[in-house]
C-alpha cells in the first residue's frame, strides 16, 4: 500500500501583513513589488518547484476601522488590507505553472451563487482543472456593510445559507454533461443539448434556474477548502471540505479536532481519506538553531503594537484604543476572552500576565498561529511528528518573510520530506483533486 503522503498549501494575501505583521518590513522582502504581475508569477513557480499541492488566497473585502474608529492605523501601518482581488491573480499564476492548486477565498453570504459557479468553473477551465474555492461565510460588519448589509446573519443562518449556495452551484456545475461539447465542424454541431439541462434550484434563500453557461470543467466541480473550527462550521466542513484548516496549538488539542472530524465525515458518507486537515503553521528557518533564533526575534521585533491593536480590534469587533497598551490584560472586561479562537492568545496571555501592548505584539507576529522555529532537519521533525501521529494530513504555511520564508522552505525542508519517503517528488495526477488523492 502506498505510503501516506503529507500536503502543503501555501497561505497568500494581497496584503501587507497577512499572519506576521512585521515580514513586509523586512530588508528582504519584495513588498514594493506587491502591485506587479512578477510577483505573483514568482512565488507561483517557487511553490510548483517545492511540489506544493496548492496555494490560496485569504481575503477580507474590507478595511477594519474600529480602533480609534479609524482605519488609519490598518492603512498606515500595513494591516490586513487585501489590495488585489484573486480572481484576476490566479490567471495570471495559472499560466506559469501547469501542477499547482490555485485556491481563492469567496464568500458565500456575499455572492449569488450563480456569478460564483461561472467564475470557479471558468477559472477551472483556464487552469486545467487545479482551482479550489476557500469557501467563508464572513462575520465581519466592515465587509457587509461594503454588500449593503446591515444586519448581518447570525452564524447558524449564515452556514445554513452556504449549504445552499453549494447545494446549488453544485446543480449549476452538473448542469452540463462531461463531452456535451462536440465542436464537429462536417455536421455544424457545436454542442449536444440533451447534454445540458435546467438546475432548477429553490432554497429557503437561494434560488437559481440555470443552465450554467459555462460547459463542465475538468475538475466538475472546484477542490472545496474550508477553515469552521465551530459545532456547526465544523459539520459544514464534513460535508463540502476537501482541505479543511485550522488553529490549534497543542498536539493533542489537534488529535483531537482531527479524530472529531473525521468522525463527522462518516454522517455524509464520506471516507476520511477524501479531506485533508491542515493546521496553520509559521515557519522561520536557519542554518543552525541559533541563527533561526535570532532571525525569529529580528522579524518578530518589526511588529508594531499599535497596528497588532488594530488588527485584534477587527477580529474582536471592539476598539481596543479605549485602553492602556500597559494595561494588565487580566484587568480587561472577561468578554474578550470570548471570541473562539482569540480565546488562546487572550487566556494564555492572561497566565503569563502580560499587558495588552504586549498581547498585542504577540498576535501580530503570528495571528495566533503557532510559529516553528529551527534548522530545516528540525522544521521536518516537527511537522513529521504531527503528520505521523495523525494530528494532522498536511499544513498551511505562512510567510514570515516573502518570498524568502518560502524559498526556502522549499530549498531545505521539502528534499528532507521527500527523502523520509512522505511528501512527493513528483505530481502525478492531471488535477488539483487527482493530487490531493495521490
Ligand atoms: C487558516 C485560516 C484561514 C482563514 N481564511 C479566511 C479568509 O480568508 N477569509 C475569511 O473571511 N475567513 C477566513 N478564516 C476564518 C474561517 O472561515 C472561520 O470563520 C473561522 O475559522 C471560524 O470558524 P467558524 O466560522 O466555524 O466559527 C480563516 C481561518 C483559518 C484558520
């Protein structure tokens, strides 16, 4: 039986910051290229050259202004603030690679499914099959409100409302048969119609008649990545994830998500091998330990506290201005410690008393995720450990430096995952799917 093999997926934004909020300041990152198709072009042929199984856009269709009820400190200091839209980036990175997955993120409480099903299917046909769909059902008032929404959804609703957009940009896609395109030149028989049929979908929300336009792509239907670490994010996952992420610290603490959610997937009658989870890593690298070490705090020392306030204000809904950056963080309201994932920072900084300037630069050198820090031996002894002991399929890595963290990541980490027999040397599958499953 073939050994089981370890994926990587790469964590892109068109953003200053996307989880290190101290790497665009870096005298080797390639910030003011940002704006240039090279760019995108480049890391596209380091992640294929690194064998990656795909990489993805994150995205945020808005400008967090809570903190100071501004959004000076977001734009001013290089934020989470997604310049580019990846729809018109993954073309252009889809025609320099020929392997790699393309995934973006689109949300589900925003789009109709109709434009959404015609872009992926398109986008899938110009990538010849390798495009996946991060799909979110977005909880931020300052996206919604760019849509004209102004009370947004509560979760449940909005996850109820995703299984429908899926439930029915999956009719939209089947609305075309697999050769009902006949291009017969003799005869003038373009298509055959009796290969396309209405999708004819009514929903409590949503509701769409169909054909798509678009002829069936090679994937049928785009990879469907998803990051719901809730009960009812979690169930959606089970039934449409294909890459599923997540944020967890402890060893056992992802066993344990891993052993739950895979649990799940038997309920939709899904085999546990058909999505791969992948816990969110950061990774600094260096010739030995200690130059790892130091190359860690220099990056981490770039973050600005200010900025780290900014940005967990958006994440927490809350202006973190109204407080002393010096404030003991246990002397704030206990609400804070409420909000899913910002629970690990918020109650671990607790434990170590920290103030809320300096909770703030530990979020903004990493977003919560955990950062791996070593020699590249060390880096593949860590994610093999995780990998072998099935507390993860894979992982998805962030940049702590652009492009260099993933340069080299690639130079020295991924020949030691291959020598140790658990990451590929070669793609063998025609699609981002066939990959995944190889
Ligand atoms: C690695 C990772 C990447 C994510 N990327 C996005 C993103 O690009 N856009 C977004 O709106 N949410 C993003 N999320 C948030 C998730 O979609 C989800 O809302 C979150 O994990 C909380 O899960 P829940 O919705 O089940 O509570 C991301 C989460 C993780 C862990």
């Amino acid at each position: 039986m073939a050994k089981r093999q370890m994926h990587l997926v790469a964590f892109l934004m068109t953003s200053p910051s996307s989880h290190h909020h101290g790497a665009w300041r870096h005298p080797e990152s390639d910030i003011d290229q940002m704006m240039r198709p090279e760019r995108w072009e480049h890391i596209a042929r380091v992640l294929e050259a690194g064998k990656f199984d795909a990489l993805f856009f994150a995205d945020l269709n808005g400008l967090y202004d809570l903190f100071e009820g501004r959004f000076d400190t977001m734009v001013g200091k290089g934020g989470q603030i997604c310049l580019l839209d990846p729809t018109v980036l993954l073309p252009i990175m889809a025609r320099v690679t020929r392997h790699i997955g393309l995934g973006l993120t689109y949300s589900t409480t925003f789009h109709h499914p109709f434009g959404a099903a015609r872009m992926l299917a398109t986008l899938d046909h110009m990538s010849n099959g390798r495009v996946a769909w991060n799909v979110v059902t977005s909880a931020s008032v300052v996206e919604a409100r760019n849509y004209g929404i102004t009370d947004m959804p509560d979760k449940a609703t909005r996850y109820d409302r995703a299984d429908e957009v899926l439930e029915a940009c999956c009719a939209l896609w089947d609305s075309w048969e697999d050769g009902a395109l006949l291009f017969d030149k003799a005869n003038g028989d373009f298509a055959d119609p009796s290969k396309v049929r209405y999708a004819d979908y009514e929903g409590r929300w949503i509701r769409t008649r169909g054909p798509l336009g678009t002829p069936r792509s090679p994937q049928g239907r785009p990879v469907i990545m998803q990051a719901g670490s809730s009960e009812r994010g979690r169930e959606f996952g089970a039934r449409w994830g294909e890459l599923v992420f997540t944020l967890q610290h402890e060893k056992s603490d992802m066993q344990a998500f891993y052993q739950d959610f895979k649990g799940r997937m038997g309920t939709y009658g899904r085999s546990p091998e058909s999505c791969a989870i992948l816990p969110s890593i950061d990774v600094v690298i260096g010739e030995t330990e200690s130059i790892a070490r130091e190359r860690a705090a220099y990056v981490n020392s770039l973050v600005d506290t200010r900025l780290g306030m900014a940005q967990m204000s958006g994440h927490l809904g809350t202006d973190l201005s109204r407080f002393d950056p010096g404030q003991p963080l246990s002397d704030l309201p206990t609400e804070f410690g409420s909000k899913g994932s910002l629970d690990v920072i918020l109650q671990g900084s607790r434990r170590e008393s920290l103030t809320l300037g300096e909770a703030a630069r530990r979020f903004a050198t990493s977003e919560l995720c955990p950062q791996v820090v070593g020699t590249p031996e060390q880096v593949a002894d860590h994610f093999c450990d995780l990998f072998l002991d099935h507390a993860c399929d894979g992982f998805i890595l962030t940049p702590t430096l652009f492009p260099g963290m993933y340069e080299q990541f690639c130079r020295a980490v991924v020949p030691i995952l291959q020598k140790r027999g658990v990451f590929r040397r070669e793609y063998t599958g025609d699609t981002l799917r066939a990959n995944l499953q190889g």
